[in-house]
C-alpha cells in the first residue's frame, strides 16, 4: 500500500509538503503553498486547513479536495471567526475549529461561534479561556473541546448546545485528546504539567480517573504536546517541548504504565503520528525545522533517519493513497 505524508509548515513562504511515504523513508513530491498553515484533518476525500492569520488578525479556514494524494481545488479562505486557530475535526460536512486566543469554538459551515470565559491558576499561560483541541466522540455524535485555560474538557453535541464538562488538576493545561478503541476510556495530555488524564466515557459524560505524571529530568521549562494511542490501544505517546523527548505509556484501560522515553532529535517536538500501517512514527520538530523518523520494532522505538528544510513544522497526518 502507498501512502502519502502532510506536513503543515506554518511559516509566510511555507505551505503543505506533500511526500510519498514508503518504509519509512520521505520522499517529497510538491509543496502546496498556503501563508502558515496551522493544522489539518482529513474526511471524506477531502482535506480541510486551519491559517494562522497575522498578527492580530483572525486566521482562516479552507477545503481542498485529495485526488490521487494531491491537494487540488481550493475552496476560497474564509475567516476562522477568531485569532490563532490550532486545532479542527471534520466530518459529515461539518466542521469544529478552535481559536487560542479567541477561547472559542465555532462549528462550519454555520459559523456558531461558543466563546469559553474564566481563567486559571496559572495566570501567565491561563489569564483567560484557551481552546486547544476539538476532536469528535467515539461515535461522532458529540464534540470535545479541550482548554487549557480552563483546566477543562467540555462535551458538546454537534450543534454545539453544551452538555457536561470535566477538568483536569488545576493549573495542569489540557491541551490534546486521545480516546480508546472501545470509547469507554479518553487521555488528555496536560501542556503545564506533563501528564496524562484518564477520564471514563459514556453517554456525553467524563469521569476524571487518575492523572499519570510523565517522569521529567529536564530542568528547564517543559510543556507536553501531542498525544497519540495505537489502534490496539495499548500503546500511548505524548511528546514533551523543553525536554525534546516522546514519552511512551503501555494502557490497560484506565492504567497507564510509563516504559520509555526517547529523545526526539530535533527541538519542540510540537506533533508527531504513528503511520497508518504503525511501523514508525514522523515527529514535527519545530523549532529545528526539522522532521524526524522512527522505527517500531515490538513497540520499540528507534531512531531511523531525519527530513531537513521544513520551517516551523507544526501538524503530521499520513494517508493512504
């Protein structure tokens, strides 16, 4: 099977590299150039993209379609309805996108606009509301909303009528979600704190569990990432900025098990992703400007080789072509 890999470099004269991806080696095949693209998701052949606008102005949002791995026809950008968009799902048509800065979330193509209000303990990083990460239910019947501001996971339905909330420790940070193949479990990474909440699921609720510290020996500041779990399930990684490490958890259910950390060799690991087939990981170096590969051997990662020239890499996804 092939596959192609997108990277988001998130610079004025970046855009969406595009490589062929075979054994873990990157191939690039075309830039699609876009002023700072922020992230993507994919849905339904088509390929949606968040802009970060410039400063102080609000950020966009467009649709390309996917032909053959390509990303062709683009939709016109419209505004994100807030500043720095990071993060957005999409499916069935409708799409969730959330704006830092803004501290909202605003469905497409309704333009709803949900604006979170309060603050944090942490009043350098959550002086007010920070939408981080909208991510749909295991059955996509509803929407989760992350903000780190907050130190809450908020559940929406999909016209974004509120239905519950749940935090994570104070001053933590939620940032990113990951959900178990069953969808009884989810895991949200803590960007203040480098951790994991596990919260039980069901029915539009979230339950806090435990929170499962990641061991850091950097002494300086560090701030979690991404966080991903293998299609097994049993298999979760959270990236740490400051360290420049992946951290690797093994997951029964609501039990997560440090085993391992890895450093990313590159600096500000901002995203990284398993491919498809699960055989290696491409982690988004930020400050670097670089891209970095590793090899899973029986869960075992080692490092396999590095992609240099991409500014400011922000977002991975790998599809099949």
């Amino acid at each position: 099977m092939k596959f192609k890999t997108y990277i988001a470099s998130c610079d004025e004269d970046g855009g969406i590299y595009c490589y062929d991806l075979e054994d873990g080696h990157l191939t690039l095949d075309e830039v699609v150039k876009i002023p700072r693209p922020m992230y993507m998701a994919y849905s339904e052949g088509k390929m949606h993209v968040i802009t970060e606008g410039e400063k102080g102005k609000q950020g966009s949002y467009l649709v390309y379609d996917v032909a053959d791995g390509r990303l062709v026809n683009p939709t016109s950008p419209v505004s994100s309805l807030g500043l720095v968009p990071c993060h957005l799902c999409s499916d069935k048509g409708e799409t969730y996108v959330v704006n830092y800065i803004s501290g909202n979330v605003v469905k497409f193509p309704d333009g709803k606009v949900v604006c979170h209000e309060g603050k944090g303990v942490n009043l350098v990083r959550q002086d007010k509301a920070h939408t981080h990460m909208a991510c749909f239910s295991p059955r996509k019947r509803r929407v989760f909303v992350t903000d780190l501001g907050l130190d809450t996971v908020f559940v929406y339905d999909r016209n974004l009528d509120y239905v519950s909330k749940a935090r994570v420790p104070d001053g933590y940070g939620a940032r990113h979600l990951a959900l178990s193949p069953d969808g009884k479990y989810v895991y949200c990474v803590n960007e203040l704190v480098s951790s994991v909440t596990v919260f039980a699921y069901e029915r539009g609720v979230l339950e806090p569990l435990d929170t499962f510290m990641c061991p850091i020996e950097y002494e300086g500041v560090n701030t979690a990432a991404a966080i991903r779990l293998n299609k097994a399930g049993n298999l979760l990684c959270i990236s740490n900025r400051g360290e420049n490490t992946l951290a690797f958890f093994d997951v029964e259910g609501a039990k997560l098990k440090f085993r391992q950390k890895i450093g990313c060799m590159g600096n500000f690991p901002r995203d990284f992703d398993f491919t498809p087939e699960e055989n290696f990981i491409i982690c988004c170096n930020q400050i670097s400007n670089n891209l970095t590969v590793f090899s899973l051997k029986e869960g075992n990662p080692e490092f396999f080789y590095a992609v240099t020239g991409v500014k400011n890499p922000l977002c991975v996804l790998t599809l099949p072509v």
